[in-house]
C-alpha cells in the first residue's frame, strides 16, 4: 500500500531562474505571496499546495500578462532542473521520460499525473492531493507545457497535442493555440493534455543512459567498475545501477547493454549462484548507501533514482537492508562520519 505523499512542494531552482528571466525578482513575488522573502534562496525550501497555488497567482498578478505560464517555461533553463528531471529529457523515449516525470511528482509533491490511453489517444491530467481550491491557471499552463516542451526537446520534433482541455473560460488569446498547435477546448469538467499515442514511442535521439554518471556522483565511477571487475554478477550491478532510474530494469534491457543474450546472461548469473532479482536489489542497496550519503540529495528523490514506484515500497526495502528508516541511516552516517573526522 503507498503512503500519500507530505503536503510538500520544492520549488526547483530552474523556476526561480525563469522568474527572474521575464523580468520578476523571486524575492517580489514571495512576498506578494504571503512568503519569506530569501524561501527561493534555499536549497531545501519547502512549501504546501496552498503556498504554491499562492506563487502562481501572485504571479498573474505581478504581471498579467495573456499566456505567461507558456512564457515561464520557454524561458526555463533545463540545466538547473533537479536530476530527476533533467534525466527525463535524456530518457530512452517520450513515453518513458512523461514516465519519469509522473514517478518524480508521485513521490517528491503532492501532485499525481495519471495517464489513460485508448483508441490510439493519452489523455493527461493532475491531482492535487491537498488542494483545497482549483489550480490557478498559470499552474496548469506550466505544466501542460513542460509536458509537450520536453517531447519537443527530446523528439526533436514539432510534436502537437491531440487537444488541450481548461477547466477556466478562454483566454482573449490566440497565443494558447499557437503553442500547443492543436484545438484549446475551454470550461471543460477537468484540465487535460491529450496525446498521440504514437508520439509517446517517438525516440529521444539524446537519450543518455551514461547522463546518471554525471547527474549522480555516486555513478561517475560506474565505467571503470564495469570494466575493473570481472564477476558477471558486478558486471550486471553496474549497468543495472546506472538504469533503475527508468523504473524496473528488465533481464533483456540489461543483457542488450552487455552485448550478450538473455539466455547466456541468465545462464552465467546461475552459474555464480545468484537470481536477477538478487543482484537487482544489491544495486538498489549499493547506490542506496551511496545516494543517502550526500545531504544535499532529497531522500525522496533517492527513491526515484532508485526506480521505486512509491516511497513506501523505498523505505520498506531499505529497512529490511539496513534495520533503519532511511532518514535514521543517513543521520548515524553523518554522526559516523563527524566523529571520524574530529579524530583524524
């Protein structure tokens, strides 16, 4: 059973930066929300759905102007985005990186992405699990937007929604059709992006299954490991570890990327006495460890770097690793650590 998700929300630093590229400072439009004014300069600030609903209409009303939300995420800067999500522009295609960002959501906000696909169409939309009042317009702009920006980015292609649904009265703008490039259906009974289901299997030509070694220090070393060590069972950790970020990487995905079948992958993982399901849940405790080990790394995002579905299914597999929480694990370490570093 998953465990609903804190009222939470961390804004990432590449909104901050788009803010202060269309001419706001975050500091004006904190306080015209009601917040601390230096909460932008954080790295770990955190605010409910309330406070985050209040950013953006603070924002409408700083500067209201038509389609500001579709502005904010032209100006974003991709390179500033938590790794998470930064990953999801080099995902395998569009499908997994939509994916990628949904888990990201599921588990780090209370905001929930579900996807229904039928007759050849996906139909996307959100829950805000604590919201007490409708997602200001702006809010849904931004993500309606961020979603199809980045099958853009990653496809390389001018991809167009099937429709854009609003729940809010239409806009005196035609700058709403002229982005999304598709039918903008207004005072509909939810807010949905609707897909082709054939764009989701578009290919992302920079897909980068190395781009965690970068994002992720605990995986710079990943290649040497891969070609130092000689067990097979090592061998199928390193690639595994750098690719449980796309979920549950399967045997055949893992047997491709060391260049052999599946039958002889399976055969010579038997072979030293192991099952793929051991050495998929050795990796996950391996780059676990090393993941918690940085403060600065959310615990919850570990989880997606992991490929957890869920944060409960996380935590109930690193108690059973370790005998701790993994906020109790990672405070033992730092204290560890702290007195080592007083002796020496």
């Amino acid at each position: 059973m998953s465990v609903m998700p804190a009222d939470k929300c961390k804004v990432p630093q590449a909104f901050w930066r788009a803010v202060e590229r269309i001419g706001l400072p975050p500091s004006a439009v904190l306080r015209q929300a009601g917040l601390p004014a230096t909460l932008h300069l954080g790295e770990n600030g955190m605010v409910t759905t309330s406070q985050y609903f209040a950013i953006f209409r603070a924002l409408e009303e700083l500067m209201p102007e038509p389609a500001l939300g579709l502005r904010l995420v032209r100006e974003a800067d991709t390179a500033v985005h938590p790794p998470s999500t930064l990953a999801a522009f080099h995902a395998r295609d569009y499908r997994d990186a939509l994916y990628r960002v949904a888990r990201f959501k599921r588990l780090c906000t209370p905001e929930q992405l579900s996807f229904h696909e039928d007759k050849g169409e996906v139909s996307i939309a959100s829950n805000w699990v604590y919201a007490t009042e409708p997602e200001p317009g702006i809010a849904t702009d931004v993500a309606f937007a961020f979603l199809i920006e980045l099958g853009r980015r990653g496809t390389g292609q001018a991809l167009t929604p099937v429709r854009v649904e609003f729940m809010r009265s239409g806009p005196k703008s035609d700058l709403y059709q002229l982005f999304f490039g598709c039918p903008v259906k207004y005072g509909a009974p939810q807010n949905r992006l609707v897909l082709k289901s054939a764009d989701l299997d578009r290919p992302f030509p920079g897909h980068n299954p190395e781009l965690l070694e970068i994002l992720t220090p605990a995986l710079a070393a990943a290649m040497g490991e891969l070609q130092a060590r000689s067990s097979i069972g090592d061998q199928v950790k390193v690639v595994l570890k750098r690719s449980l970020a796309s979920g549950r990487p399967e045997l055949s995905q893992i047997a491709q990327d060391l260049n052999m079948s599946e039958r002889t992958l399976q055969r010579r993982i038997t072979d030293e006495g192991k099952t793929f399901r051991e050495l998929l849940s050795e990796a996950r405790q391996e780059l676990g460890r090393q993941l918690l080990s940085n403060p600065s790394t959310d615990i919850d995002e570990v989880a997606c770097l992991l490929g957890y579905q869920d944060r409960s299914s996380f935590y109930r597999a690193f108690r059973d690793w370790e005998g701790l929480t993994p906020l109790q694990w990672r405070e033992l370490n730092e204290r560890d650590a702290s007195q080592f570093n007083s002796l020496h």
